[in-house]
C-alpha cells in the first residue's frame, strides 16, 4: 500500500491505496466524485480530464501516487458549494454544447485548460485542434465549439477566470 496526501478540490484528502490505483479511480471510488468519467481506459476519449495543479491530465492514465502532494480540481470543484455555475459550464448550458452529458465534464475541464493556455479570444480552429483528445459519440461538435468561445468570453469578466 501507499500512503497519499493530496488536495482535491480545496480539500485535503489522504488514502492507502495500491500503488496500481489510477487517479480516475480515486477520485470516483475514494472519494466518490464521480463526475469524472471513465469512457476508454486507453487515454482516447477525454471523459476523465481533471486538473492537476492547474493543468489538464488524463486521469485514466495518470497513478494516484502521482498526484500524491499536488493539488486536483475536478468538475465538482469549479464552483463553491451552493454557488452559481461556472462561466464555462454555464456556457455549456447556454449553447446546448452537451446533449447526454457524459463527455462534458472532460470538454468542460479541456475547455478551462485551453483558456488558460491560449487566452480569452479563441477562433473556431484552435478549439477544435484542442479538442483532438476529447471525444463525444451525440453532437456534431459545432454546439461544443460555440460553447467553449462563449466561455472563454465569460471567463474574460469573471473572477474563475
């Protein structure tokens, strides 16, 4: 076993867990967030992006052990409790960018990645290369698309930038 000491959405969490363990499975097993979604298990579809001190990774292919002294956001965590949506999320609902919903939670968390890397004001093609690693079996991508350039403009007057 290893001991793990990690803050999950602002909050301290520590486990002995098998080394083998995948972050996915932590934080859906663990600690019962199961916002982040298992939907391959070979890193393809995106389902299980989470942030890993700021920066999007896969969970699905990403140990426990590895995260072990860092800090995870999860889609659970974008907002306080009892608060409103976060822009992107709220983006999401807005320009109908989910229809089953499962992907969403990855492209969200993709979506708030991409911003941070690449600023406010994204063109139609720089989404759409970003998203090569997200993949959704229901929409055409277009309400994605929008989705996520309404929330970068969002994110531009919130304080969740």
């Amino acid at each position: 076993m290893a001991k793990i000491s990690l803050i999950v959405n602002g909050r301290p969490a520590t486990a002995d867990i098998d080394p083998r363990t995948l972050l996915v499975q932590f934080l859906r097993e663990n600690l019962h967030l199961t916002g982040t979604h298992v939907g391959c298990d070979t890193s393809q579809c995106g389902a299980c992006i989470v942030h890993l001190d700021g920066k999007a990774v896969k969970s699905c292919t990403t140990l426990a052990v590895m995260a072990d002294g860092h800090e995870i956001k999860t889609i659970e965590g974008l907002t306080a409790d009892g608060a409103s949506l976060h822009p992107m999320q709220e983006a999401f609902r807005e320009h109908h960018g989910l229809q089953c919903g499962f992907c969403t939670p990855g492209m969200i968390m993709t979506a708030i990645d991409m911003v941070r890397r690449k600023g406010y004001d994204l063109d139609d093609r720089t989404i759409r290369e970003e998203l090569e690693g997200n993949l959704c079996r229901c929409t055409g991508y277009q309400n994605i698309v929008t989705s996520i350039a309404a929330g970068a403009m969002a994110m531009a007057k919130s304080d969740l930038a």
